[in-house]
C-alpha cells in the first residue's frame, strides 16, 4: 500500500503510523457533557468504504495528515496536511 | 587571553572504519563510501507562514539560494541546504560555528535553530553503483529525474530515520544519527561488498 504524502511523494506505508479516526470531534477541554466525552473516546463510524483518518509520516516528515482511505479496497482517495499554514509544492 | 581550542570530535565509526579496498573489487570498484565530517550540522525550523523569511535568513548567512518546492536543497561542496519536512531544512557547513551565524538572523518570530553538529554522522556514497546500492536500503525513487541533485529526502532503513541530499550526480549524503551511525555503517559496508567499495 502506498500513501502519497504531500511533501514526500508516494512512500510505502511502513513508512506511516495510524493516528486514529480523523472523524472525531474533541470537546472543548472545560467541558462538562459526558455524552459528549463518551461519543468522543468510544463512538466509531466504522464505514465498510470511504474513511477519514490520521496519519503520520513519522519515518519521512514526519507531518500529521488527513487521509480518506477506503477500507474495503484499502485504496487511498485523497492526502493533506492535518495543519494548514505550511503551503509545500507536492512532488507527486 | 588564551585562544579558544575546541576538541577534537571523534568518529562514531572508527572502530569500523577500514580505508582500503574491499568486497568483490576484483573487477573494479563500484562505490567510495566516506565520512565528510563536516564542522556544523543545523536543523531550522520555521513557524508556519514564516518559511520564505527562514529561506531568506538561510540564503543571507550561507549564500545559499534554495528553490522553491518539496525537498528542494543546493550543495556547493562546503555548504549545503535542504528542505526535510514542511518548514524545515538542514543546513552542513564544513567549519564550524554556524550556528552563532545564525542566531541573529533567526529571531524567535521566525522560527527554531537546533545545533545538531554532534548528533548526526554524515556517510557518503559516490560511484556508478551509489543508487543500486541506495535502492538496496531505501524504498524511494533515486533516480535522478525523480530525485535531482542538491534535493533531499526524509526516510529510514529499519527505524534508523535518514536523510538523504544528493550532492552529485552518483554521489548522496546520508545523514544518520550519531548514535545508530556504526550500526548503519556496517550494514552499508555489507551491501556495498558486491559492487566492490573503497572506504577514503
């Protein structure tokens, strides 16, 4: 499986680390709604398709990304940067 | 007052470092594998939105133009610099005290200097077979149209992270941490027995 990072280019994903469901949405930290809190930690979509997830490069960049990868064929449809602000030309 | 004597460094790999020819050499020798040693190692990073003040910081102390783009560097045999990461860039200088060069140019608007002179080996290959040998080790693209001369690339060999600067057309610079450079340095020995190698 390949991942196409943005600054990189495509690398294989040995080269990356899941980071997670990029889907979640954390409470603000003050935050006293336990529903809230509970469907952060525990609630997954897990979608047999289309997913978003973050990865990191950690053995390139190592810059955290925003991935949609497909978990049925495992194909991955698009890659940006978890942080906007650092505008890199791709090499891919 | 007395003149300020730094030490001298010493080499992480002289246990294992053998000048000489070595390998299937028979035939001629394929690869030179060297340490350049050079005097600083830095690594800058710039905070988001300030990467073209940090380029222009870089090209005001060195005299080095970086091109625009992923992974974009520029080597002139005594300094070089190199994108490794969004915002960040290694810049090598044979002497040392780059760093003091820096610290006014790099304000804390701007971004972070880390003096990595001490923590990073840097191991050459040069030759014919610099990128068979490479490709042995690194699951990218060496070849030059893919990966042109002064570029730099961020991966690693078995978790020892590398960066690599192309720094000639059959020559790269990879730089390791100090501390896994021994271990990196047998095994590139190793590959590079079947082409024939010369360590300078």
């Amino acid at each position: 499986m390949l991942i196409t990072c943005p600054y990189c280019g495509p690398r294989d994903v040995i080269e990356f680390t899941y980071q997670g469901d990029g889907n979640r949405k954390r409470p603000q930290p003050a935050s006293q709604d336990l529903d809230a809190w509970n469907a952060y930690v525990y609630d997954r979509l897990n979608p047999a398709g289309d997913h978003n997830e973050i990865w990191q490069h950690s053995g390139g960049c190592r810059a955290h990304l925003r991935v949609v990868r497909n978990t049925l064929t495992h194909e991955i449809l698009s890659t940006a940067f978890a942080r906007g602000g650092h505008k890199t030309e791709s090499r891919s | 007052m007395a003149e300020h004597q730094l030490p001298e460094r010493q080499s992480p790999l002289e246990p294992e470092y053998h000048p000489g020819s070595h390998g299937n050499f028979e035939h001629g020798v394929d690869v030179i594998l060297s340490e350049t040693r050079p005097g600083s190692i830095l690594q800058l990073a710039a905070w988001p939105g300030e990467e073209k003040r940090l380029i222009e910081a870089i090209r005001k102390v060195t005299g080095l133009g970086l091109p625009d783009g992923a992974g974009g560097g520029v080597s002139n045999g005594v300094r070089a610099a190199f994108g490794f990461a969004p915002g960040k860039f290694t810049v090598v200088d044979e002497a040392e005290g780059l760093a003091a060069a820096f610290a006014g140019a790099i304000t804390p608007a701007i971004g972070t200097l880390t003096d990595l002179s001490h923590g990073r080996t840097p191991i050459r290959i040069a030759g014919p077979k610099a990128e068979w040998v490479m490709a042995k080790f690194f699951a990218i693209d060496f070849a030059l149209p893919a990966f042109p001369l002064g570029a730099g690339r961020s991966t690693n060999h078995h978790d020892i992270f590398a960066q690599i600067q192309r720094s000639g057309a059959d020559q790269f610079d990879i730089y390791v941490f100090r501390s896994f450079a021994r271990s990196f340095w047998k095994a590139l020995c190793h590959a590079s027995e079947e082409v024939g190698y010369e360590v300078h």
